[in-house]
C-alpha cells in the first residue's frame, strides 16, 4: 500500500472489548477506514455497522476475507476462535492485529509463528500494557542499570468484574475453563509485561488457591542470559476478580527498587537500595514527581486514562508498521511466550502442582 492512502481495516469480533476499547480508537484514527466489519450475531453486526456507518457487513470472517479491497485485520473475538481466526488472516496475507491470547495451546501458537514467518504480513498480538508509559519508562531504568540485576518481582492485579461488575462477563468466561480462567486475559498480560521489563522467560510456575474461581497466588522463576541484568528472579503475584481495581508492579534490584501502580498518572517511583521506602526524602521526590506529571495525566483522562491510552497507541503502532513503519513491540513469539505461561499456571491450578516449562 502506498504511505500516504489510508489503511483499509477490517474488524472480525463486534463484540464487548470491540465496542469498548477498538471502535471508539478507530473512528478518530487519522490515515485509517474502517471498511468492514464481520460478527456471528447479527444484533452486534447491526449495531456496530449503524454506529459506525461501516460499509460492509458480513455473518462470518470467511466472507469478510473474500474482500479484495482490505488491508489488515483486527481480531476480536472470543479465545477459543482465535487461531482459526488468525490463521486465516496470515493466509490471506493481510496485517494482522489479534487480541491476546494469540491461541489456546502452544501447538497452534507455534503454527501460527511459522504461517507468519512465511508472509510479509505485519503480526501483532494485543499486549497493550507494553504500551503503557510507566511500563516503558521502566523498561529503559532497567536497561539503564538503575537498580542493577533485578532479583525479584511482586505483582497485584485485581478487579471486581466478578463481583460489583459481574455482568460484563460473556458466557465463556467461566474460572474454570481453559479461555475463561483469570490467567487466559487478566494475568497474561502481566505475564507479558514481565517479560519485557527483565528480558528473562519463565522456567517454572506455582499456583495456589483456596476455591476455583476465587483470588489466586502465584509463585514463579525467571530467567535470563545470566550475563545481563535479570538472572535469576523470583516472582510472587495475587491476581483477584472479586475486589477492588489494582495493577501494581515492584521490580526489586540489588541497587534500588522500581514501584509501579498503573492505574495512577504518578505510579512511577524508585528508591534506591540504601534509602528508606518512607524516608521524607523519598516521599518529597513523589510530590515532586506528581506535581512534573499533572499535564500529562490530564491528557491521558481525556482519552480514557493511562490504561486506554494503552490501545490507542498499540493500534498506532499497528497502523504505523503496516505502512512500513517501525515493527510492532508484541511479536507472534511474544504472543506464544504468554500462553505459555498462562497454560502452565492453569495447569498448576487444576493440580496443585508445580510446572515445568
């Protein structure tokens, strides 16, 4: 495609997170058109279209594909129709952008990597907290060597979709199932976001919980060139879907400690390894840093907060490989890595064992 024509799109999935986070990005991106749109049920096709004036409808993605006039394809729908989705896209040979997981076994990740491999097709899976400012910044002090080899990681996310707001679950998302469970959505992205942060890959998860469905501890070790700064790390996590609104990471290194709360403008605070956490110090240098950072907070509220602006900058991103551009942060890879671990800790869930990977 040309640099300068705009990016003909299509949206296979009319569905909550589509209608949520996607469209309302889309219909302001500059450079993009969304030209087709296709959903199973009709009652989300219709409303999706009418909303959207979207000029091409379709009851199932094979259809949609049959279009000769689209460039790239946004995926998202359901996990469990995600390969045979994404398969289809690469074969077709349009970009591709699929929500994560990529896929729900390692098998069909792996097919998947080597089916983009074979086409020019841009491939991104949506890890949007890869995206987000605080998690960059972080990535660039620990590559910077500001709190030295990282020895351990601590985690919280948790949210009340089950509890207060339980009925924004669709159907398959049951705590039980492979597609459904906290660690295939919530906690994969968590994974990933590890990931990128040390560079290091898991080698073996715990897991720990008092009823299914309920808040989970997880316990893990990481990996890395042993050469680098993130060899070994010991990770230890809680993820809830029954209590209040939490993503928060602490990087802790042999020369300081990186604290991050996602869902705050100022989240972003470091204490090196010889300073008290509630020193005066260390609390001045977060009212200073709250007071750099209130500009930028105000713009992200405007476009949904610090965690929507996350999507809109993975989809420009997207756009931007798609038209030659710099390649997308989340490769198909990453995407693999992700369930990987994911796979392994619903394993561990179902038998109170240990796991390999």
């Amino acid at each position: 495609m040309k640099k300068d024509s705009p990016l003909r799109l299509a949206l296979i999935g009319c569905g909550h997170i589509a209608q949520k986070r996607h469209l309302p990005i889309l219909r302001n991106m500059r450079g993009v058109q969304l030209v087709a749109v296709a959903d199973t049920d009709p009652r989300n096709l219709s409303l999706v279209a009418g909303q959207y004036k979207v000029p091409n409808c379709y009851e199932n993605h094979s259809a949609l594909l049959e279009n000769p006039g689209i460039d790239a394809v946004l995926v998202s729908t359901p996990p469990a129709s995600h390969f045979a989705h994404t398969r289809d896209v690469l074969e077709s040979g349009r970009h591709l952008y699929v929500d994560s997981p990529l896929a729900l076994s390692v098998e069909d990740c792996e097919e998947l990597i080597e089916l983009g491999n074979r086409t020019k097709s841009v491939a991104t899976v949506g890890m949007n907290l890869r995206y987000h400012s605080l998690i960059q910044r972080a990535t660039r002090c620990i590559k910077g060597g500001l709190i030295g080899p990282v020895h351990a990681i601590s985690a919280i996310f948790s949210t009340p979709s089950r509890g207060k707001r339980g009925d924004i679950f669709p159907a398959w998302r049951q705590p039980d199932t492979v597609d459904g469970n906290v660690f295939s959505e919530s906690a994969l992205q968590h994974f990933d976001t590890w990931r990128a942060l040390t560079g290091a890959e898991f080698t073996d998860v715990t897991v720990e919980c008092a009823k299914i469905g309920g808040p989970v501890s997880l316990a893990a070790k990481m990996k890395g060139d042993t050469a680098g700064q993130c060899s070994p790390i010991v990770v230890a996590a809680v993820f809830s879907e029954y209590s209040g609104d939490n993503s928060e990471i602490r990087l802790i290194g042999r020369e300081g400690t990186i604290a991050l709360s996602l869902y705050r403008f100022d989240g972003f605070s470091y204490c090196p390894a010889l300073v008290a956490q509630g020193s005066i110090s260390q609390h001045l240098r977060g009212v200073s840093e709250g007071l750099r950072l209130i500009r930028q907070g105000a713009r992200n509220l405007v476009q949904g907060g610090e965690y929507g602006t996350t999507f809109r900058l993975q989809l420009e991103a997207f756009v931007d490989a798609c038209r030659g551009g710099k390649p997308p942060l989340v490769s198909l890879a990453d995407g693999k890595a992700a369930v990987a671990a994911s796979l392994a800790a619903f394993q561990s869930l179902q038998t109170n064992q240990r796991v390999i990977l």
